[in-house]
C-alpha cells in the first residue's frame, strides 16, 4: 500500500520520510507524484502491475511502488529496466528474501548485470572502483533495490531486519560484469541466455573481501597459487559457507587475474571447479571450531566443501588492472539455501522520454 | 494443532512485526531471556523451567489452535 503524504516544501518532505523510517539514512529525492509518474511512464507498464509480494511485509510490488523507490534512490528513468530486473530476481521464491531480510546475517544482494543493458540502462560500471562510490547507475539502482527492500518489504533493523551489523552493501551493492576485458564468457551466456540479452543476477552475500596474488608470468605454479588464495577465501573461516558447506560464493577477478588463469587453460567451468576444489577447510579443523554445527571427522585430512558443487560459484570478471580480486563469501542459509538467481532485463519495454533526465 | 512461538526478549519486536505481517497478530508467543544460544545446559534448563507453565497455559489458551 502506498500513500500520499503531504508537507510544506522539499525539506519538510525529506525530513518526514526520515521520520517515518523509508529512507537508508542518507537523503532521498522527495518522490514526488510527477516524479513517480515520470518513473512509471519510462517503464512502459502501468503503475498498477505487480511483480509480486515482498517480505517479511508482505507488501506489494507494484510498478508504482517500485517506481517510487526509483525516484528516492536516485535513479534515471533509464535505469529502472535493471530495477525492474533486480526487483524480479529478489522476489523469485528461490531467493528466499523475506528469510534474507530477517536474519541476523550481515547478507545483502548482490547485483550483477550482464549484457547490453550495463551500456543502455547506464553505463553500469565494471571497472576500476565498480563497487565503490563515483558511478550513478551502479549507486542507484543498487539503492533503489534496497529502498524497495525498506519500504516494500518493511526492513527495519532490529524490528524486522535483524542484521546484528549489516555492512554498507545494504545501501547499495551493484555492478556490471567486465564482458568486454574478460577472457571467458559471460555470466549469463554460461547461465543459458543469449549473448544480446540482458540479465540481473542476484546473490545474497557477505561484503567483499579482497584477495591478493601476485603474478610472475615465469612461474609455472602461479595459476594453482592463485586459485587456492582464491579458494582459501571462498572458504573464510568466519563465513557461514564454510561452516555449513553451501550457499553461492562470487569471485570477481580483475583483469590480471583473469589472464593469468586464461593463460593457464582454464574457461568457466573448469575454473570453477578448481575454486570449489579449493574452498575447502580440513575437517578436523571445522570440527574442532564448531562441533554443533560439523560432524566429527571421517578423516584428519578429508576436506570439508564450503559449497556443495561448483555450480554454486559464480565467477564474473571485474575491476582495476593490478594485484586485487574479490570474493564475496555466503549466508548458505534460508530454506532454499542461498542459491544466485537470474532474471532478464526487459528492455523492450522501457519507454524513451527524451529530456526526462533533466527534470 | 496447538502451537506456541518462543520469541527471545532481543526479538520480541521481530516477532510483532512478523505476527502482523501474516495475517496472525494474536498467535500465541511466550517471550524468555536473551541469548540462550551457547549459554550452557544450566541456563538453558533455568529458561526452560522459567518458561514452562507460560508455554503449557499458551498451549491450552484458545488461540493456540488457530
């Protein structure tokens, strides 16, 4: 449900969206009736359509609704495709978001975008500081997500959104894949979907940790050193994944990173599954640390996987050239276990309103 | 079939919302001390036997089959 509040000019109106808890903390643009409406007409659907119910409220995720939390975060009507993508990929039952939104797990989605739409809904960086502040697309459309999450879906932390910290992905968390720098394919073409496509990939994870490797072209063993520095992070002793053995894992790889493993042989596939290979912990280990939660050890030296198969690694190609990845460990928890969930970006119905940026 | 939640104290506020939020706002709650997780077999029995007849009455209330 929304409504219409009233106020007597710009200020007031931001002040009393603080009050009402439907900001992130920081200012919002004062969603205004025109500006909702501007929103909804770039989208090229009624404002009344819904994509469905958001939890732990329940509430309902119109276009409008949507729409609004657009306008709040910032957004350029050119970026509600992604939105509307993002918006979709939470609410897949698989995504199991009233689950994520309540627990007492820092995890935020994560959104990835592939295909055209990084450029046409952008330009969606993917580059140096992709995830860091400077980009108004990859800043505002992951906020948009989260404004929706507030205020369609009720988070409020300590009442219904229980993180016992959070981390600042929960303002926004947001970033094109690298398609153009990176030696494999695509996300979403490994995913299935053609290459002129345009996807959200959603994955609730922890923030990102950064990973350092050096490289020496002469060395032959830089590939597996690499790949168990990348592996040993996936498997974090403090993240759930590793103590749970699930969840999605990401790695984004920068473009160094990238070559050093194309050099090496690898693609997708068997990339991954020398990551998963590696993202492992020594059982006993576990054991000891967390006898509750891991079996006693069938074995001192039998591993114990912090992901259940490969597929549960999603690897996309990303950021600066030098010597920093990123992997962003795992929740593995909800009834669905935190799997990483794809919708497309319809961008054929999006409606172009030349000059709407600037009002 | 009877039912009651145990809602700690910390969570009292959560289990509101989410009682509303279903559809279900007078289901039967019994709220105890917070955390109970980790704490040890001595404090998990002293919640249990604080908590025990709030749960048997919760159960027997009308409510608690809805």
């Amino acid at each position: 449900m929304s409504v219409l509040l009233e106020a007597s000019d710009e200020y007031a109106a931001l002040e009393r969206l603080h009050e009402l808890g439907c900001t992130d903390g920081l200012p919002v643009v004062v969603p205004t009736p025109e500006r909702v409406e501007r929103m909804v007409v770039a989208s090229g659907l009624p404002a009344d359509v819904s994509l469905g119910t958001m939890g732990p409220n329940h509430g309902n995720a119109s276009i409008g609704t949507i729409a609004a939390c657009a306008v709040m975060a910032g957004c350029l009507p050119d970026h509600l495709p992604v939105v509307l993508g993002a918006v979709r990929a939470a609410l897949d039952p698989r995504f199991d978001l009233t689950e994520l939104q309540a627990t007492t797990h820092a995890i935020a989605p994560f959104v990835i975008v592939n295909g055209p739409a990084r450029h046409a809904c952008g330009p969606i960086a993917s580059g140096f500081g992709a995830l860091g502040p400077g980009f108004r697309a990859n800043a505002s459309i992951g906020r948009a997500l989260r404004l929706c999450m507030i205020n369609i879906g009720g988070a409020r932390p300590g009442v219904s959104d229980m993180a016992l910290l959070g981390h600042p992905g929960k303002f926004t968390f947001c970033m094109a894949e690298d398609e153009e720098s990176s030696p494999f394919e695509p996300l979403h073409v490994a995913l299935g979907y053609d290459a002129t496509a345009s996807t959200v990939t959603l994955v609730g994870t922890e923030a990102p940790h950064s990973v350092i490797f050096v490289g020496d072209a002469d060395d032959p063993t830089a590939p597996d050193r690499l790949l168990t520095t990348l592996g040993l992070s996936l498997a974090t002793i403090g993240a759930n994944n590793a103590h749970f053995g699930g969840g999605t894992g990401v790695v984004v790889l920068n473009p160094d990173h990238a070559a050093v493993l194309d050099r090496a042989g690898f693609d997708r596939r068997t990339l991954v599954e020398a990551l998963w290979e590696r993202a492992a912990n020594p059982r006993s280990l576990m054991s000891r640390l967390n006898p509750s939660m891991v079996r006693p050890p069938k074995g001192a030296d039998e591993p114990f996987h912090a992901y259940r198969s490969p597929d549960d690694i999603v690897v996309i190609a990303g950021g600066g050239s030098g010597l920093y990845s990123m992997v962003l460990p795992s929740w593995a928890a909800g009834p669905h276990a935190n799997p990483a969930v794809t919708a497309v970006v319809e961008l054929d119905q999006a409606c172009e309103i030349p000059g709407l940026a600037a009002r | 079939m009877p039912a009651v939640a145990l809602v700690s104290s910390e969570f009292w506020a959560q289990g509101e919302f989410i009682a509303r939020s279903v559809g279900m706002p007078d289901i039967p709650r019994v709220r105890f001390e917070h955390p109970v997780a980790g704490a040890g077999i001595a404090v998990m029995q002293r919640v249990a036997a604080a908590i025990r007849d709030d749960i048997v009455a919760a159960l027997a209330a009308p409510g608690a089959a809805a």
